[in-house]
C-alpha cells in the first residue's frame, strides 16, 4: 500500500542508498548549502542516511526530507510566534524588534560608518553610536547627555566602578532585588569595589534614613524601582524629589526602559520624569518597554556621563554596530511591536480569536475563542494585567506547536492550551492557523478528531 514502508530493510535496497556525495549534488540541496554551508547541510544528510538505514523510511526519501529538516538559516535560532499573553517574555528574547529595526541591523551587518565613528565627509574618526545617542537625546529632553552599554546590568555595573570604587552607595533595604536567573543587584553591585551602605527596612525607607547615611565617604545615593515585584501594605519610599535634595549624585534604575510617560502604565517610571525629579543619572534596558535591541541606556548630567564613556571598562561593554543601528530605528521609527501589544484593544483581540477559532473548527479541530488577561513580563509593571482574547485548544496541542516550524509558544491553563492573541501581530494569524493545523491534521472521514 502507498506510503508504507518497513522497517526490515533488505539488503539490496540498502546498497540503492545514495552516497553523501551524490545526496549534496541535488540542486536542492546545492542551493542550501550557498545559504547555510556544507558542513550543516551534510550533517542533516547523513542524520537521514542513518534513519534510511534503520528502516524508517525508504532511501529515495533521503533528500526530500533532509530538505525539510534543514534549519531557516545558519544559526540554531528558531521562529517562535509568542502566543504565551507575556508582552516581554525573557526566554523568547524580551522585546521583537520592528520592521525598521529589523531592516537597520541587517543593513548594519554589511561595511558601514559605525554610526559616525568615521565621519564619510570628513574621512577622520569620530565617537561610536553619535547618531544614536541623538535620537535618545531627542526622546528625553532633560537629558544632558547619554551612553549605551551592552545590557542594563552593565549600565549599573559601570556607574558603581567610575562613581563609587573604593565608596560607598546608599541603598533601601527594600530595593535591593534579584534581577533573575539568580543576579542579585547587591552582588553585582560590591563586586566593582564599591560598599553598600543599606537604610531603612524592607517596606519603609525615609528620607532622613538616606540623609543619616550620606558622608564624606559617599559616591551616590542609588533609587531603584522594583519593576518585578510589589510590596503592599505598611509601606513607604523616598521619590527621586526628595532625594535630589541630599548633597550627592541620585542614580535612578528604571529598569523597564520607558523614556517618557506611559498612560496605560501610570505607575511605570520614566527617564524623562525622573529625569526632571532631580535624578543625576538614569539607567535602563533597551529591550524591554523601549522594545528594542538588548543594550543599557544612561542618561542625565553632562559631566557624569562623560566620567563614564572615558572610563577603560567602558569598551568592554560597548555595543556594536548592530544594536547601535537597531536601537536607532526603534528610537526614530514607527511603533514597535511591543507598544502595538500593549495598546492592543480586546474587542479587535476577541474578534480575531473568533475567526481563527471558527477556520480550525472547520478542520475538525476541538478550539474555542476565550477571554483571558496577559501581563507585561521582562521584570516590568508587576502585578498589571491586560485584557486579552485566545484561542482555546486540548492541552496536548502544548507540545507539538512547540516542536513546529514556526515554533509557537502558548501557555496551559484550566486544562487548555491557550493561545494568547495579544502578543501576536495580526498579520501572524495566518502563520499561527497553519501551525496549529500541522500540528494535529485532519482526521480521515468518519474520525472524531474532537479530543486532540
């Protein structure tokens, strides 16, 4: 019967297996390898060879099927379609860069100026990311001046090592966070040589507990904003107002990356009103809120920020050219993709849900179209969340989407395989259709296929 295959190879058939050689002669997989190299590609031939050999599937399939296992592209990457209902979700990489971004890093990858590192009319040398830093200048008006690193961790890192080497930060007691995967800000913070000097409690830290602390022997008072947790209750924090008001600089981690006011997110911090509060620096990441590239933002007082670009540990933390042009685009381009997920609104969101539910049941699928919440992730707003709408699927779905091409990551939830829509770019709809059907095809007639 067609299609059936056995898995006692006779040893006739096994000899008809096409050599290696002779495999990578077929133009399909010649044009493979000008895109993902003759090592990769050979490597996924002889994995087909070995399950030919072991009767899987017969020997003419060889190259049909190295072709559809053959990766996208060079790198282990993989597409995911993040359908989790977390805006920033760290293990899918925090913040999907825009088209423009996107278009900028890859024109970035090619020879260029390094953004005004060398100045094409004049032929001589001028300062990394000159063009990027303006845009971020622009953006955050009471900014003096700005540096990028390559994280946020770095931005703090190199602000404690110019500012506080051999000295001392202030710090609340109840600001002092674990920044995830086990990095605990304190750590990161004496291992530049500089000594921490905590005040007040856990939920109630006072002015008068920072100013008991300043002396002689202080680099700067540091504010942090616990972006992913929240203490309730019997609480009190210094604002950056008051702390502006002690004889010393007031370095402020945002941590999420906003770089002005957000009205869907009122309790967010900002650069530009700290900024304005009387923080003397401001530090925070690039790929959360900002939704762009990976890299660490300082902005504030002219002076301090030319203390830390001077600085030897500066160049190691510099970024390249391809962050410096994708945080560029982000910066002057349209809105990215995390602020379209964040003002998405949940009528369209249950409409679309509808329509991709109504599509799959119509393949014999067991699917529903939900409301459900999503929530910012990256360590940002804790404990806000957003209206949403999904597709509702088995929970055994999970797994296969998962191993799909494109990968698509949901969450399991009530014993259902959710499919949040709020992440996901409407124009992705019909990607996340295809995925779903692949992963559970049509049953042949007269199949219940309602079970998953």
């Amino acid at each position: 019967m067609e299609g059936e295959w056995t898995s006692a190879v006779p040893d006739d058939v096994l000899r008809t297996l096409p050599r290696t050689d002779v495999a990578l002669a077929d133009p399909r997989l010649a044009q493979a390898v000008d895109r993902l190299g003759r090592s990769l590609v050979k490597a996924v031939v002889a994995a087909m060879q070995e399950r030919a050999r072991a009767g899987e599937f017969p020997p003419s399939e060889i190259n049909d099927r190295a072709l559809a296992a053959l990766p996208d592209t060079a790198s282990a990457l993989r597409p995911v379609i993040n359908a989790t209902g977390v805006l920033l979700h760290t293990n899918l990489g925090r913040a999907p860069l825009s088209a423009a971004a996107r278009d900028a890093a890859l024109a970035a990858g090619g020879t260029t100026d390094l953004e005004l590192e060398l100045d094409l009319d004049t032929g001589r040398r001028s300062r990394r990311g000159l063009s990027a830093v303006d845009a971020l200048l622009r953006l955050v008006p009471p900014a003096e001046a700005a540096q990028i690193v390559n994280n946020g961790a770095a931005a703090l890192v190199l602000v404690a090592t110019v500012l506080a080497q051999g000295r001392e930060i202030v710090v609340s007691r109840g600001e002092l966070v674990e920044i995830g995967d086990g990095f605990r800000l304190p750590d990161l913070l004496v291992c530049t040589g500089a000594r921490l000097r905590e005040v007040g409690t856990t939920n109630r830290t006072d002015l008068a507990d920072y100013a008991a602390a300043v002396g002689p022997a202080t680099g700067f008072v540091l504010k942090v904003h616990p972006s992913n947790f929240r203490i309730t209750g019997f609480t009190r924090a210094a604002g950056v107002t008051e702390l502006s008001r002690l004889a010393v600089p007031v370095v402020a981690d945002i941590g999420s990356g906003l770089l002005a006011p957000e009205p869907a997110l009122p309790d967010e911090p900002d650069a530009t009103t700290w900024l304005r509060a009387g923080a003397s620096l401001v530090t925070a990441s690039g790929d959360k809120l900002l939704g762009g590239p990976q890299c660490g933002l300082m902005l504030g007082r002219a002076d301090l920020v030319e203390q830390l670009t001077r600085h030897p540990l500066a160049r190691a933390m510099r970024v390249d050219k391809l962050t410096l042009a994708a945080l560029e685009a982000t910066l002057r381009g349209p809105a990215t993709p995390v602020h379209r997920a964040l003002h998405a609104k949940p009528g369209p969101l249950r409409e679309r849900a509808e329509r991709l539910a109504g599509e799959l049941r119509g393949h014999g699928l067991d699917c529903l179209a939900v409301d459900c919440e999503a929530v910012i992730g990256g360590g940002g707003a804790p404990g806000v969340t957003l209206p949403s709408a999904a597709v509702s699927l088995p929970a055994s779905f999970a797994a296969p989407l998962r191993r799909g091409r494109p990968a698509v990551m949901g969450r399991v939830e009530g014993g259902r395989c959710l499919l949040d829509l709020r992440a996901v770019p409407e124009e992705a709809d019909t990607a996340l259709a295809a995925a779903v059907r692949h992963a559970y095809p049509p049953a042949p007639a007269g199949h219940d296929e309602t079970g998953g």
